[in-house]
C-alpha cells in the first residue's frame, strides 16, 4: 500500500491499543480495568456528537481505528489518506486538521489517550464523509429557491458501513459521487487550475462587435483567445476568417449562445469571463453534484434551469430534449429547484390562476375596469360564477380578495394544450404556452416560476410511448375532444429541477452556462467562506 505521510507516529498507537483494548478475554484484573477505561474514555468523548455516540452505543465500545493488526492500519492509513486529498473534491484541507490529528496519534499514552483518539478519527471521518458525499454547505441556507432535500446518511451507518467493509480505501473512495458528471468536473477543476496558475488564455478581447472580414488588434485578441481556450488550432491569419467563424460558432455552442458565428457583446462577453471565474463554476458545480449524490432514475426528466432545457434521458443517454422558458429572474418568480415525480398530464387544461397573480396583477385591473381580463372566469367559493357587474372590486386588497379566477381550455390558455404534473407543494409543472415566440431568445427567463416547452407534444409523445402503442394518435385524438383530460403514466418518471452553471456536454467536455439568478455567486461566496480556495494544491 502507498505510504502515507505521518503514518509512522501509528505504531506506537497501534501497540498501546492492542496492549489496552484487545486483550479482552484474558485473565487479570489490569487488563479487564483497561478495557473499561477505554470503554468510559470513548463514551464520554463520543457524547457531544449524537451520531458517534449511537455508533459506540452499538459497538459496545469496541475499537474501530486503534486496535492491533492490519485491518486497523489500513483503516487509519486510508483516512489519513482522503483526508490528506481533499481538495481533489473541492473540499477546505483546513476543515479537517490533519496535522493536529496526526499530532494527537502521536502523543497518545495513555489508555484514556487512545479512547480520545479513537473517538477523535470518528469525528474526522463523519465530518469527510459528509461533506464529500452529501455536501458541505446547506443549500436552503445558501438561497432560499434551493429547496432540494439532500440525502444525508446517518453517521452511525457511515460508521458502521467502514467497520463492516473488507477494504477501507475502497469504501471510502465510493462516498463521492459515482457518476460521469462528477469525475468530468473533477478533471476540469484540475484543468483549470493548471490555466489560472500559467496564465494561459491571455489577455482579454476589447470590442463590442467582431464578425467576418474584420481585421485589427481585437481579432488578433480573439484569435489567440479561441486558440488557448482549444475553440482554434493555431494559425497565423490576421483576419475574422472562416476557421475563426467556426470556432466562434463552436464556444457559442460551448456557452449556451446563439451560434451566429458572430462576435457580439453577449459572445464576446462570455470569452472574456477568467479562468478563475470558470474555476469556481467548477467547483460550486461538483458541490451541487454532491447535494444530489442519488438515484436519479433509469428514465429521467431533467431542467436545467441555466441552459433553458428539458430532456428525457434515458439510461444516461439524452432521448428527448426541447427548449423551455424558466422563471423571471426576480425573487418572487424564479425557478425553485428539486426533485419529484411526474406522475401525470392534463391534456386541455384549465388554468387556475395562482393568488398571488390573481392579487398581484389581475386585482389592479379590476378595480380600474370589472370587466377586465375577460378571458378569466371569476367565481367564489362554492363554485359558482360571479357576476362582474355586481361586485365592486375596489373594496378588496391582496389580502381579503375572496375569489377565484379560472381560464377554460382554449388555444389561448396560458398553459396551452397539455401541462405535465409532478405534485409538489412549490405548484411548479411544465406546460404548453401560446408564447411561442419566447423560444426564439438566447435567454428565456420569462415565466411566474414553471416550465414552458417549447415542443410540448414531442415531448407527451415520448412519455406516452411507454404506454401507448401509437401515442401521436392517442394524443390527438383526447385533444381533438377540447375536453380537460387527466392522463396518468403508468410509470412515474422522476423529475429534476437543477441549476448548473459548468454542465457535461455531449462528448464529456466541460461547457459553461450564465448564472441567470445569481445563485452560484452566493454559492461560491459561501463556499469560500467555509475555506475552499481557488489556489488549492493540486490532486
């Protein structure tokens, strides 16, 4: 096995465990009062932390790191290990002191030292295991549209977990992430860091406007830009060439712009984001990977949010993919992001216009004019129909407006033709939209906070193909009746709503996104709060 630095103070703890704690079973009192001792020094340092505590609780105090022999070792050397490599996730080194660790290993005499220590490598290992598996932040405590629940194990089956495995480095090294996403991210975090250490994409392009024939100093700067950043092999042309057009077309396709060829503010923009800003994308992104360290389903819905898309993927492979429309960029109107279950569609469906729209924006106008909006049905409470002319709206406020307001299935419908219902208590859904032209734009964030598609039939027609032998005409024909039709999926499909701004393009390249709602920057703010740096050594 690799040696592992500080390993040698070990020994000496090893030998005084075995000489206290492992000689269980034999005659004398001396050794039957060690074994307590250690026993009374494990608990009593294990009770600050419920988890380490529960774990003891149900080993019965037995050693887990400090006992005699190999097994032992390598448990120790393997912690000491990830824990010395932390950084190769994104991870603070100074969040797991290492070298007081190591410092309270070596000075362990006494069997009440190495009950402390034992409890000690407890703590260290639940606070790695965590973070490098569940994550080191809280995202709700980040921003609060980040409402995923986070899957975090219980640190007594962490525990347990190591004290059951044949092989520590093994089972330590399948905490992270195990999917392709993640090991990308990490090879571009390395990468990166590699860039912003030499400087390599030098300096940055001073222009609002670049397109084909133009020549100067700012082609020559975007030239060598595209060249560093690998969008060009180098070349020695002076002009705004062909090969330049295609590897200007080819980061537009890397960044989520337009592929116009065109070197416009919002490219040029993008090419002149630094390397360290890139970095951090990285690093914020592999902290998201570990907030959704989870099954995510053979056949899955995912949003990206930042890329303004929706796609099947089916068995890691990308089936469908349509744009969308996201949440408006203000607080009241973004995208939150989680996880759920689409478990059905409602084909022709009514609108039923949400409170805080129907107070926000629909009230204002009825007080100027009750006949405004008179695409909407206002009805109260049992249900039935109000008479607009009767009711003088300029008594209600935002708070004691007492109706409700409906829009019946039409081709006008603000959800179009057919909505995808995934029940959460966020009320966020994909849907159809009469905006068409929405789609066009390179930034779509439009919406009160659900997912508009921009090819919502395509996208029924390959849900509907689980289950239907001939699912357009099924469709079609449930349309064509103008009636609101719930359909179930037979299967439920899970759907993730997330927010990435470095993304896994399709060759396994990383691509970069815009932060539309600036939640990244918090992360990052965060995370740089919490010690992560972006001069970290590297893996």
């Amino acid at each position: 096995m690799k040696s592992t630095p500080g390993i040698v103070a070990l020994p000496r703890l090893a030998l005084l465990a075995g000489a206290v704690v492992l000689s269980i079973g034999m005659a004398g009192a001396p050794a039957s009062a060690q074994v307590t001792a250690f026993k009374q020094a494990v608990a009593e340092t294990a009770i600050s932390d419920k988890e380490v505590a529960e774990f003891y609780r149900q080993a019965d105090y037995a050693p887990l790191w400090t006992g005699e022999g190999e097994e032992f070792r390598q448990r120790r050397a393997a912690l000491i290990e990830a824990l010395n490599s932390v950084e190769i996730h994104g991870l603070p080194a100074s969040r797991y002191d290492v070298a007081g660790l190591m410092a309270k290993m070596g000075a362990a005499h006494t069997t009440r030292d190495i009950g402390m220590v034992e409890v000690a490598l407890s703590k260290a290992f639940l606070d790695y295991a965590h973070d490098v598996q569940s994550g080191l932040l809280v995202p709700s405590r980040v921003d609060d549209g980040i409402v995923r629940v986070v899957p975090r194990r219980k640190g007594a089956d962490l525990l347990g977990g190591l004290a059951a495995s044949q092989e520590a480095r093994s089972y330590m090294n399948a905490l992270p992430p195990q999917n392709p996403e993640y090991r990308n991210l990490m090879k571009e975090r390395l990468r990166l860091q590699k860039i912003v250490s030499e400087g390599l994409w030098g300096p940055t392009v001073h222009a609002t406007k670049l397109e084909p024939g133009d020549r100067g100093d700012a082609v020559l700067a975007l030239r060598n830009r595209l060249i560093a950043m690998g969008y060009m092999d180098r070349t020695a042309t002076v002009a705004y060439d062909g090969a330049m057009t295609r590897a200007v077309m080819a980061f537009q396709s890397a960044h989520g712009l337009e592929q116009d060829g065109v070197a416009g503010q919002g490219t040029i923009a993008e090419i002149n984001v630094s390397p360290e800003d890139r970095l951090k994308s990285v690093l914020v992104a592999m902290e998201r990977e570990r907030w959704m360290n989870i099954e995510r389903g053979k056949r899955h819905i995912l949003v990206n949010l930042t890329d303004f898309t929706a796609k099947i993927v089916d068995d890691g492979q990308v089936t469908f993919q349509t744009r969308a429309v996201i949440g408006a960029a203000s607080h009241d109107r973004r995208s939150p992001e989680f996880s759920d279950e689409m478990e059905h569609m409602i084909i022709n469906p009514s609108w039923h216009v949400p409170r805080s729209i129907m107070t926000k924006e629909y009230l204002p106008q009825l007080k100027k004019n009750p006949n405004a909006a008179s695409h909407l049905i206002i009805t109260d409470r049992r249900g039935q129909r109000v008479d607009r002319a009767a009711v003088d709206f300029t008594q209600f406020t935002q708070t004691n407006f007492p109706f409700d307001m409906r829009q019946p299935p039409s081709n006008s419908n603000a959800l179009g033709l057919v909505k995808f219902m995934f029940p959460n208590k966020y009320n966020i859904y994909l849907h159809d939209t009469p905006q068409k032209s929405l789609f066009a734009r390179e930034s779509r964030a439009y919406s009160h906070g659900c997912i508009r598609l921009a090819d919502p039939f395509d996208f029924a027609y390959a849900l509907l193909a689980r289950q239907e032998a001939d699912p357009k005409t099924f469709f079609q024909n449930v349309l064509g009746r103008g009636v609101e039709t719930k359909v179930d999926l037979k299967q439920k499909v899970p759907v993730h709503l997330i927010y990435r701004t470095a993304v896994i393009g399709e060759r396994g390249r990383v691509e970069f996104r815009r932060d539309v709602y600036g939640r990244d920057a918090r992360i990052w703010e965060a995370l740089s709060d919490a010690g992560v740096a972006l001069n970290a050594v590297q893996g």
